[in-house]
C-alpha cells in the first residue's frame, strides 16, 4: 500500500526522530511511504488565532499537496482533527469542495489508522519501564480516539501502562492558549505532571507531540526525570 504521511511543523523542526519512527512502522506493516517535500502546515495555528483568511491560503496549498486518493497518514490528532472537522469551515460549496473532501476522507492519525485500516495491534515492539498515557483533547473529542494507542501499547513487550488519574483533562498546552495564557497552561501542566507521578511511571506517552513539548518544558524546569515520549517513539522502539 502507497501511503502519504504530513509532519507537522513543530515534528518536522524539533521532534524529526518522531518522523522517522512513524515511517519506520509503517514499512514494518507494509505500507510504501511517499513523502512530498513542498508540505509545510494544516493552517491550524492561524484559525486558532482567528486568522482565517491566512489559514485558507495554507488549507489551498495543503489539498493540492494532497491531490491523490492516497491514505495519508500523520502523527498528530490535532492536525488530522483540523483537516477532517475545519476544513468544511473554509472550503464547503468552494472551487475546493471537491478536493478538500477526499482530504478529509483520505487523512488519518497512526493509531487510528493502524488499528482501524491495517488492522495491526503487535508491531513486537520491546519497552521496559512503566508508562502512564495521555488522552490530547485533540484525540479524543475531535478525533474520538482512545482505545487505539492502549491497543497497541498492550502489546508492547516489558511495558507497563498504568492509567493517570484525569486522562481526559487538558495538559494546558491548546496551541496559542499556552502562549497568550501561560500561568493557567503551567498549572494545568503541574496538574497533569502530579497525575501521572501518582501513577508510579517513569514515562509519559501521548499521540500528540504538542502536548508532550509542553509537558516536557514543565518536566525539564521541575528538573522532574520523567521521560515523554510518543507513540511512534515507543512501536518503534526494541525492533
């Protein structure tokens, strides 16, 4: 199977490892990647920011980016979640509808498309520690994923995942929210940091790498060991 896989700004700039590992596990399961060089950004951070005019003109270079009718596939909910529940916002009954359509049939988070498309659970990953995960709003309520990255962490060899309490809950990050904000988003972090200590883990693993910066920034200023990583990080760890 041919697939098509967008990295996000912030993955592609600071987390490029993240990258390679999702394209590492993705040829485990047989999938061809095709990488297209020209892409840059869903629009996400200029609609958040109420930029909408801005946000169109990425959303236009994004769909052509994408004109196949490939899988793509993305490392992050919170820009599949921008792509399949926004982009109807700015491109509906558009010289686009068409196009942005198929985008939006077409785009998938790993998990979600590992479980739900390739009908994969066990890439023999091997990871020891005790883990504990969080749930990104993005994840959950705009993409409805939960039990998919737990699927596959349960088959990871040697690891431990143990529930936090509050999963669910913001980590505080919410894009601009943690900039224009940053006393809320910070306490929201110590909360969530609080959690997962509780949990006796010693690694915090999330589908959303911006979560896991924001944390990870919290983590590094408490001089707190714990490890963050994410899920592409932890099926391609081991093999």
């Amino acid at each position: 199977m041919l697939v098509d896989i967008f990295i996000p700004c912030f993955i592609d700039q600071i987390y490029p490892a993240t990258a390679h590992n999702m394209v590492k596990v993705l040829e485990k399961v047989g999938c061809e990647i095709h990488y297209n060089p020209e892409q840059t950004c869903c629009g996400q951070p200029a609609f958040n920011g109420g930029h909408w005019d801005a946000c169109k003109e990425v959303g236009q270079k994004f769909i052509k980016d994408f004109s196949n009718d490939r899988y793509i596939v993305a490392p992050s909910a919170s820009c599949v979640g921008m792509v399949k529940n926004y982009y109807g916002e700015m491109f509906h009954n558009s010289a686009l509808h068409n196009e942005f359509k198929q985008v939006q049939k077409n785009i998938y988070e790993l998990s979600d498309f590992l479980v739900n498309v390739m009908h994969v659970s066990d890439l023999g990953a091997k990871l020891e520690g005790v883990a504990t995960y969080h749930d990104s709003c993005a994840a959950l309520r705009e993409m409805n994923i939960k039990q998919e990255p737990r699927t596959l962490l349960a088959k990871v060899k040697g690891l431990e995942l143990r529930e936090m309490k509050d999963t669910d809950t913001c980590c505080g990050f919410g894009g601009t929210f943690s900039v224009k904000f940053d006393t809320i988003a910070v306490a929201m972090a110590d909360n969530k940091v609080e959690n997962a200590m509780a949990t006796g883990a010693d690694i915090l693993i999330s589908s959303d790498m911006s979560c896991l910066m924001h944390i990870e920034g919290f983590l590094k200023k408490q001089k707190n060991p714990m490890k963050v990583m994410h899920l592409a990080d932890v099926l391609a760890s081991g093999w």
